[in-house]
C-alpha cells in the first residue's frame, strides 16, 4: 500500500500519492509510474559502481559510461558543520535516441550482412537481435538513481532531519521521463535508507521547449550548433579509427564498414552494456587501447558542442550558477542578467525557496557540461587538441556527467582555527566555506582568492566573486549571441 510518508514516487492519482507536477502552468498533472528499483532498508550503503563492465572499458566510454565514483568521498573538515548541499544529477542510463538507434541498426546490418567472421569475437552476432527502445529509463538507469539516493541519505540525511524537523529537500526536474524516472528513483533510494518517515514536497517539472526558459535544459540558445563539434571530432577520428576500421573489416569481410560504423560499434558497446547490466560481446571487438583513445573522441564532441570550446556553450549554464549563488547567499536570484532564468519560477518562494538545506536537480548532460564550464571546472589551460588526446587532462568527460553522473556543491560554517593539515598547519578563516565534487572527486578551484587547499575548501564571498562570468555583463553579452541569427 502506498503512502506518501514512506512510499515509491509513483503517479498514483487514486492513492493520493502525487510525487510529479508541473508547475509550468501552474497546474498539477500525473503520468505513468516509473521505472521502479528498490535498495534494502537501513542507513548504510556501500559508496560503490554498480559494476556491470571492467574499468578499462566503463570508465572509457564518455557521456554513455555508467556511473562511477572517480575517488573515495571524504567528508569535510571535522571542525566544520555542513549547513547546505545542492546537487545537480544527469539522468540514469537509457536507450539511444532515436537517430543514433537507427544508426546502430545500420551498423549491425552491415555486419550480419558479412561474408564470414574470422575471429570467434563475432560469433555472437549471427544470433543477435536489436531490442532497443527510444530515449527512456533503462531499469539499469533506475537502479543507479535509487542508489544514488540512498548513498545521499547516508551523506546528508541529517540536513534533513534536523532534531525533531523535518526539512524536506526541495527537488527539480525537466520533463523528459527520462529525467523524471531518475528523480522518482532517487527520491525512492532515499526514502527507503531511512529509518522513520519523511515527507518530501513534490518535485518541480520545468517543460524543456525553446520558449520556456529552463536552467535545467539547453534548448534556449537557438543559435548555437553542433558544427565545432563535430569538425572537432572528424579531426581526430581520423588519427586513430581508420586502423581500427581495417582490423574489423579484415575479420568480417564483406561488411564493408566505415569509420563511422566503428564509432557506432564503440556505443553499441556501451548502450548493449547498460541494457543487459553486463558487459556486451560488443566490447570484445576493441582493445584497452582503443577504449582509451574512443574516450578523447568523446572528451571532444561535449568540450566543443556546451563546453569551453563553443562560445556559445558556458553560456547556457550561467542561469543555473547564478541560482547556486542565490541558494548558498539566501538571497533572491540576480535576475538582471539575461540568461535561462525564468523569472516566473525563481521569483515565487514556493517554485525556489531559499530555506531549504538540500536541493537536488535532475538534468542532462550537456546542460551540466555548460554549468560545469560556466563555472570555471575542469578547464584546460588551452583548447583541446584535435590532432592527439591530452595526457592528465582536467577534461575527462566520464567523470563529469557519465550516466547518473552528479556536480555536488557543499557548504560548510567553520570556526576560525588552526588546523593539522598533514604536511604543517593551516589557519582556517571564521566563515562559511564552498566546497565542490564531481563523481566524488574534490574539485579545485582556480577562481579562488581565498582558499584552503587542505580541505578543498574556497571561502564563500570568494566563491562568489570567483563566478564573475554568470554576474556580469560579459554574461549579457554572451547570452545575446544565442539569439544573433
């Protein structure tokens, strides 16, 4: 039976349970229940992937990796009390859209159409059938989403349950059901870790059409195009692929594969993967090597479509920044600056409260690539290159929103102190601190004027004054350009 004090996040309009509106319109409105994974009761969760290939190939997979913690979380300085978290998730894994779906038939068809297959690797095709769906929830997606709230509870639960209040997280989500299954899940995940009930105000779903502005989505900048992008990729695909290509062709012959059918073979990899939650007989057609040179492929097709390398595409996450500052500053959103705020939401206290302790956004990955970029993260100190990978390159697009991939932005009241940091002893300025992780990794912060490396820590006001981009006017600048067409 279902209740909404401890329940599943369905869509049940006869059991009074409705997790899901828009408030777009103002109006609440119900839709199929999602896909549907339980973790076991209790506080404890075990901070591990899901495992479902080996590293050498899940961690190499680009923006289709299944999610994985890049480090071990560690908790801030003892000496600190965790006063606020926001936390901005991608969408647990899924089917292929439906253009790279019928991409992938085109591919497989060529192979099944072989002559012969000289290696046993290929044996498995002869029986293969395609199965896929379009764009939706795969339950290995809801399983990774349910986890992820639970490992949440576990972390920040006491945000929540705050001596006898209950503060409940304020969630939101676009309306992709992609989207909206993942915060169903994770709000499962969560709910299920605790041990007493609680209460959690139904999430907000932001439509993602060009004409409502969304800082969850990146529909709203008409002029940008995938053109850098995919010239960015052409370039390099043609350092390292054509080999790979021959190889193929020369244990399949008559398949006539081209280049870009063995780009389409390294997601059949990844997307039969997650489908299956095991590793697909598609992943023996390439070596380590290969992974590690595909993986660049895909570092350059996000860095240069909503990352640093469109000018066009930081731009697009310069909302969503300056509504984190709003959250961690408790102040209204600066809505002078022309971006992808809507102004309707963000001005009204029950659409962006400003009093909660916990907010959870559920996204997409190229918006995260745009706030992750807008925000001064993961940047090189030049343009990738398109002719060779970047050896330790701070962009490696599987640790920043792979699957169910998540930004984590912390905020800390610490007293002034002097702290054992390990290798000497530090002061800790009085204050309140930001700290920031993406796949568990503390992130740097090169923006920074006062920060305390120890801990990963960068001092609130500088934190502020470190994200000029989204505060001023090279922001409306900027922004205009989405609509010079």
């Amino acid at each position: 039976m279902i209740n909404w004090t401890k329940c599943f996040p369905v869509f049940d309009v006869s059991g009074g349970c409705h997790l899901f509106y828009i408030l777009a319109i103002f109006s609440v409105t119900t839709r199929a229940a999602p896909q549907k994974v339980f973790v076991s009761g209790g506080p404890h969760v075990d901070n591990s992937t899901l495992d479902i290939v080996p590293p050498y190939i899940g961690h190499h997979l680009g923006q289709d990796s299944p999610y994985f913690p890049a480090d071990n979380y560690i908790r801030g300085p003892d000496e600190c009390t965790l006063r606020q978290v926001n936390m901005i998730y991608r969408h647990g894994a899924r089917f292929p859209t439906e253009r790279v779906g019928r991409e992938l038939q085109q591919t497989l068809a060529k192979l099944k159409a072989a002559d012969k297959f000289a290696s046993p690797d290929f044996e498995f095709l002869r029986n293969y059938t395609y199965s896929f769906g379009e764009y939706t929830l795969l339950p290995y997606g809801a399983k990774e989403h349910t986890l992820a709230g639970a490992v949440a509870f576990e972390r920040y639960g006491h945000l929540v349950f705050n001596n006898t209040t209950r503060i409940p997280p304020f969630i939101r989500a676009t309306d992709a059901s992609r989207v909206m299954d993942s915060a169903g899940n994770w709000s499962a995940g969560f709910i299920d870790a605790s041990p007493s009930t609680i209460e959690f105000t139904p999430p907000l779903i932001i439509p993602r059409t060009p004409e409502f502005n969304n800082t969850l989505d990146n529909h709203n900048c008409p002029a940008i195009t995938k053109t850098i992008a995919v010239k960015a990729q052409a370039s390099y695909s043609s350092t390292f692929i054509p080999p790979i290509t021959s190889r193929l062709n020369s244990l399949a012959p008559g398949a006539a594969l081209t280049d870009v059918d063995t780009v389409h073979l390294f997601r059949f990899c990844a997307f039969d993967s997650v489908v299956i939650e095991a590793t697909s007989p598609f992943c023996r057609l390439f070596s380590k090597d290969e992974f590690r040179a595909y993986e660049y492929y895909q570092d350059l097709g996000k860095y240069y479509f909503t990352g640093y390398g469109n000018p066009l595409g930081p731009v697009q996450g310069i909302g969503y920044v300056n509504e984190l500052l709003a959250r961690l500053t408790s102040t209204p959103v600066n809505t002078l600056i022309d971006s992808n705020i809507n102004r309707t939401l963000d001005g009204s206290h029950a659409t962006f409260p400003l009093d909660r302790t916990l907010y959870v956004d559920f996204s997409h990955d190229n918006q995260i690539t745009a706030i992750v970029s807008a925000m001064g993260l993961h940047k090189p100190g030049e343009d990738l290159p398109t002719s060779h990978p970047v050896k330790d390159s701070p962009w490696v697009y599987s640790r920043i929103a792979p699957f169910a991939g998540r930004l984590v932005v912390e905020k800390y009241s610490c007293p002034g102190s002097v702290l054992s940091t390990g290798d000497g002893r530090d002061t800790l300025k009085d204050g309140e601190w930001v700290r920031i992780l993406n796949s568990d990794v503390v992130l740097p912060q090169p923006g920074c004027s006062r920060w305390w490396a120890a801990a990963g820590l960068c001092e609130l006001g500088a934190f502020v004054e470190s994200q000029a981009f989204s505060r001023n006017t090279e922001a409306v600048d900027a922004w205009a350009k989405c609509f010079a067409m």
